[in-house]
C-alpha cells in the first residue's frame, strides 16, 4: 500500500495522460509555457505519437517533458507509481482502460485528475474507488474542466457568500447561468456524448436523476444520519424568466452533469449548504423570442441525436470527428461568463442577500483551451506539495473521490485569479452585471 511518504520521492509531480489528444496537446502547451519549472511528464498509448507531441513541445516552447508509454495494465500501473498526480485527457472515459487508470491511482496513492462529463464513468470510479482512496489517502476528482468547475465552484463560492456575508442560516436555491460566450465544439465531446446515448437503457437506469453521484459511496450513502435532500425537480425543461437575473432564460444541456456534481458536493458537505439545499441551471438569453427559439432548436437537435441513423449521419456530414475541434482563432479569442447565484434564508426564515460567483474564461474558448488550463490548474493543487497541504482532505489526512470544489476550493479559485486565462469573483447579486 503507497503512503504519503512514498509519493513525496515520486519521479515526477504530474503525468498528463492522453497528451497527444486534442485537448491534451493544449494542456502541455499551457504547462510548457506557465509551469516549465515542474517535474512533468507526458503520456499515452502510441509511443510514437507521444515523442512527436514532445518534439513540438520542445519546438515550440523550448521546454522538453519526459515521455511515458502506457499502453497496458502493467506499464500503466508503473506509470501512476512515478507520479505525485496523474491528469488524464484520454477519453472517452466509459470504458474499462480509463476505469483501470483511475483505479491504479486509487491502489497506488496517486492524485488523480480527469475532464469526463460521462456520469456513468463517474458513478463506476465513486462506487469501486472511494474507499480505496481513502485507504491509501490519495484523492480521485472526476470534471475538472469546463465540466463542472464554473458551475460547482461557483455554488459553492456563492453559497458560503451568502451564509456568511448575507446572514443566512441555510441556503435556499442555487441556480448556475451560461451567460456571454464564444467557444466551439470538438469531435471528443461528441463522441463522448454518443456513447453515453448509444448505451441500453439497463445501463443508463437513473441517470437522470440529479443525486446520481450524491446516493453511492461518500455521500448520502455514508450519511444515515443525514435525511437526504428531497428529490431536486428535474433540470429546467423550457423557457422561463429568471427573477434573479431578469433575463429570459433556456434549457442548459450542461445542467444534466453539472447538477449531479453539485448534488455530490452538498452531499460530501451538507453543512456548507443547509438541509433545504437544491440546485437548478439554464442559459440566460438576450430576449424571451430568443429563449423560445434556443429551446425549440436544443430540443429538436437532442431528438435526432438519440436516433441512431440520424446520429451516424449527423456525425459523418456536420458535427467535428473525433481528434477535431475549434480553430486557432476560436480558441485564443473565446470568452465565457458563468454565474451562480445563492438565495438563503436566515433563521426566522426570512430572505438574505443574495450573492453571485461569476466565474470568467480570457482569451480561451472554455470548452477547449479553457478546459486544458483549467483542468492543469485543478491538478496542481493536488500536484504541488505546498498547494496539497492547504487542502482540506489532506489536512484531515483522508482521502476519497470528491468533486472539484469538496476538494480544491478556494486553493484552486486562488490559483484560477492568479492564472492569465480566469477570473473569479463573488459579489452582491445587486451588484452583478450579466452579460448575455
């Protein structure tokens, strides 16, 4: 069994895994050009295409990072026992390379970091890794990109506002907006999704359920004592005004990961929240024209693609393949503005004011080279010793599959101000000014 004493001599403080992926080459550039300082390696299964991802590194930005091949269970098992923290962009996830990966790191002690937006993966690596993370005090946090960060650090951020600057005894509702964004679509995101909605319905039985990943091992299922939340409403299905914001708002079709995430989140620490907690997401729109529109055109698109003959065709004529994503242009010049907003009520039950995170992505498209950076900066506060310390579980000496705000916090909110690509702030709702 690895102890904390055995990772502190490991070779290298990250292995990036999947490098030579789309998004994973975006986040060795990130780490090559802010972090060449680290002990960093680079990984993944065709040796041949991991020296070349290593070559243009080192050409580009003059900055040469090991590589490692791992292409099976036991060069994979002796890559994660090299590493403080191993941060994977090898999807998609749903498979039984990625679950061993996550569970090698689990048996070995190793921090484990990957981007999944696959609730299925999630719920597999909670239910078969948890307490074998505890037990080797090592932590497994699945969505540390664009899935879910914003959102479930934003609840977070904007839930404590406003229990401790707003005065509320528990918080009522939390509610996450896309707002303003210029971003694209990449063929791993698609094929991601494909494979979620191509699985038998045996294999997707309570997805749908926004306590999916709060109900397994950690969360209300270690809880007796807790009554767990009643069952949050489903996602908003449709056009609605937003009193909070006072913009028409659509459906979110992050919601459907971003719920789950949070819902861990509350059930990991239910005292952060208050016991009447719930959580709801949409998209702001520019006018109520606008959100019937964008309602009527998400429904009609998530119909064809669960047809299986219009998928394949959608896939082969107009959507990116796999390996593809967002120009140059998309990706250096994208924005995004994500807002959460926290109601809370204080003891005598009346209202509190309410508080919003927004959370910000500069000059990167936030599926893409927003995620890269993004998900390298959650990693390095596993991978850091010195940002490892500051973390609550590793204070406690514990361990455990957690979601990106139980474990990260304000270390990784810290870190995302102080990178070139973020910003995060939290102020009165009264004071925010949305941008759609």
């Amino acid at each position: 069994m690895a102890t904390v004493a055995a990772r502190a001599t490991r070779e290298f403080d990250l292995i990036v895994y999947g490098a030579n992926g789309f998004t994973g080459a975006l986040a060795v550039d990130y780490l090559a050009r802010a972090y060449p300082h680290l002990s960093i390696a680079i990984a993944g299964r065709d040796a041949a295409k991991i020296r070349a991802r290593a070559d243009a590194t080192r050409d580009a930005r003059g900055v040469t990072f090991p590589t490692v091949v791992a292409r099976d269970a036991a060069s994979r098992e002796a890559m994660v026992r090299r590493a403080r923290t191993v941060l994977t962009f090898a999807g998609p996830y749903d498979g039984d390379a990625a679950r061993a990966l996550a569970a090698s790191c689990a048996d070995a002690g190793t921090d484990y970091c990957d981007i999944t937006g696959e609730p299925q993966f999630v719920r597999d690596v909670v239910e078969t890794c948890h307490e074998r993370a505890k037990a080797t005090g090592c932590a497994l946090v699945s969505c540390v990109g664009y899935d879910s960060v914003p959102w479930d650090l934003g609840t977070a951020l904007a839930s404590e506002a406003t229990m401790k600057r707003g005065g509320a005894a528990e918080i009522d509702v939390a509610r996450g907006h896309a707002g303003r964004s210029r971003g694209g679509v990449s063929g791993g995101t698609i094929a991601s999704a494909a494979n979620v909605v191509a699985k038998p319905k045996s294999e997707t039985r309570g997805m749908g359920d926004p306590h999916f990943f709060a109900k397994c091992a950690g969360g209300w299922a270690d809880k007796p004592d807790v009554e767990a939340a009643k069952r949050w409403p489903s996602p908003q299905g449709t056009w609605a005004f937003d009193e909070d914001t006072k913009r028409w708002t659509m459906p979110s079709i992050m919601a459907g990961i971003n719920a789950k995430v949070v819902a861990r989140s509350y059930a990991l620490n239910p005292e952060r929240y208050g016991k009447n907690f719930r959580y709801d997401e949409s998209d702001l729109c520019a006018s109520k024209k606008n959100a019937i529109l964008g309602t009527l055109t998400l429904g009609a698109f998530g119909a064809a693609f669960v047809v299986p003959p219009l998928r394949w065709l959608m896939r082969k004529t107009i959507l990116p393949k796999q390996g593809e994503g967002p120009s140059e242009d998309t990706r250096e010049n994208g924005f995004s503005h994500v807002y959460v907003v926290a109601n809370g009520r204080d003891a005598k039950g009346e209202a509190v004011d309410s508080y919003c995170c927004e959370f910000e992505f500069i000059k990167a498209d936030p599926g893409y080279k927003g995620t890269a950076a993004l998900a390298c900066e959650a990693a390095l506060c596993l991978a850091i010793p010195e940002e490892r310390a500051r973390l609550d579980f590793a204070k406690e000496g514990s361990g455990g599959c957690f979601t990106p705000s139980a474990c990260m916090g304000h270390v990784l909110m810290e870190r995302l101000n102080n990178a070139e690509n973020f910003s995060v702030k939290v102020q009165k709702l009264k004071d925010t000014v949305f941008l759609v």
